[in-house]
C-alpha cells in the first residue's frame, strides 16, 4: 500500500472502479486502495456494496447509482466533484458502465471537463474468451453483445444479427432463460459452429465448456444445476460463406438431394451437417431451388 500511496490520485476525479465478479479475491491492490480513499463511493446496490466493502473494512457515505436515476445522481456526483472531491463508481459486479450502470455518468463527467480514472479488474467476458480458445493473437476480433432481450421475438431478431457478426461474440443469459436461448440460437447456426459457455465464472462452482451448438441444449440438461446461476456464452466466428466455392457446393448438393426427391427440410438438414452455413440461408436457397424444379 505504500507503493500506492506514493502514485498519483487526482482529487475532483471520478475513479470507476471494477469489483470481483464472483471471487472476493479478485479485487487488485489498487481498486482497494481508490475505494480508501474516495470520499463518497456511487453504487448500484448499496445493500450489496455495503456487504462488499465490509468484507476489507471499508466504511465510505453511498450513493445509490443505478439505471433508473442515473441523470439525478450524476448532478450529485459532479457537485462533489466541485468541492474536490474523489469520487469512486461502482457496480453490484464487474465493471460499471459495461452491461452495467454508469455509462451516463461517466459521459456527464468528461463533458463537465473532470477526469475520469478507470480501475480495471475481473470481467466475464475477457474470463470466458481466455479458457474458450475461441480467439487467438492471429484472430482477436470478438464483440460483446450483453444480455439478450426478454421477450422471444425480441431475442431472435437480436440473435439473428450478432450470429452473422465475423467475429467471436460474448453474449449473457440468465438461467430461467438459457433453454429458449438455446433454442434459438440452434435455429440460425449451422450445428457444428462452436460456442464456449461459462457458468458461475471466478465461482466455487464454475464451470466452463467449449461444444457445438447442437449440443448445448443436452448439456444444459445433462446436470440440474447446469440450470443455476449466470450464464456468458462465446459463440465462435462463423465460416466464411461468402466464397465462391462454398456457395456453388452448397447449391450443388442442395440440388442432388431435391432432385432425389428429398424434402426441402431433409434436405436443408443435410447440407447444413455437412457444411458450416446458416440453416436459414440454406433453407431460402432450397426453397427457390424446389420453385424452378
């Protein structure tokens, strides 16, 4: 702590610090020492902050900081910023204005001309990618697309446009909703395309695992308390089915099989197994294909 004490912490500064997103012991020196030393700390449960800053003694005024009143609190914030103050951002886990509150704050903050300090910790997203062996220094790209809607049509239409994103992308899920997700999600990926799956990450009961698509929904299953707990999802990058190649054996086996007099959904079923394209897209060639026929 000495050698902290020693750098540099701006007063009139907002410092927005991540807390542990499962394991206490994932909150670093530094984020221990900004939260000692702010004067007022602005959280988004201050019943679950309270807990979290009693377990390394830390007793600071608080500030409840959440999406619904983050225009108001920001006024408060940028007054205490006025009279000098160091400010720290918190959320209930993980890092605020990511999937979480703040973001408003953080803007309102910059555009007054205060300084905002990051302090970096534990995320679920860069936690998951670095066990799913999903991206590579050759490779990097990934997005994170957060939690997927509520409502069902609401979260195909989402999905429908994050899958076809080149690019590995992190998604959340809770549980009381990881099955439909599940279902969903087979529904407009080819079967083999690979996804990594992280449960109750940092957690005594983690668990992560890297399968494909068409067998998530038997590994949720597999185990009750598979069903428990906060999901994060890394769905890898799709092929590339922009090539020419591709699409010509695509339509060439689709056309072999329908000319066998195999059904359109037979048919889309087995070109989809045997190559890594959207059933979706297969689905609409077939069906142009059994129109000229």
């Amino acid at each position: 702590m000495d050698e902290l004490a020693q750098q540099h912490w701006p007063e009139a500064t907002l410092y927005v610090v991540a807390t542990p997103i499962g394991n206490m012991a994932d909150l670093s020196q530094r984020a221990l020492y900004a939260l000692q030393i702010a004067d007022q700390i602005a959280c988004e449960d201050t019943r679950s902050s309270r807990g979290l800053l009693a377990n390394y003694g830390i007793s600071k005024p608080l500030i409840a900081a959440h999406r619904h009143n983050e225009s108001k609190v920001a006024e408060t914030i940028l007054m205490a910023l006025r009279r000098g103050q160091r400010l720290a951002l918190i959320s209930d886990a993980g890092t605020p204005a990511v999937s979480d509150p703040g973001a408003h704050i953080v803007e309102l903050v910059h555009k007054t001309g205060f300084r905002v300090v990051p302090i970096p910790g534990a995320s679920a997203v860069t936690t998951l990618l670095m066990a799913s062996g999903l991206t590579s220094d050759k490779n990097p790209a990934f997005a994170f697309a957060g939690f997927a809607p509520h409502r069902v049509k609401a979260r195909q239409a989402w999905l429908a446009q994050w899958v076809k994103l080149p690019a590995t992308v992190v998604m959340y899920e809770t549980p009381h909703r990881i099955q439909a997700f599940a279902r969903d999600l087979r529904q407009l990926v080819a079967p083999q395309r690979r996804i990594a799956v992280g449960r109750e990450l940092t957690k005594r009961f983690e668990e992560i695992a890297v399968m494909t698509v068409s067998d998530l929904e038997m590994w949720l299953l597999e185990e009750t308390n598979r069903l428990k707990g906060e999901f994060a999802l890394a769905l890898e990058a799709p092929a590339e089915t922009t090539d020419q190649g591709l699409e010509t054996k695509v339509q060439g086996l689709l056309e072999a099989l329908l000319q066998q007099q195999l059904s359109v959904r037979d048919s889309v079923a087995i070109v989809c197994n045997s190559f890594d394209v959207s059933r979706d897209m297969v689905y609409e060639a077939a069906l142009a294909l059994k129109q000229n026929m």
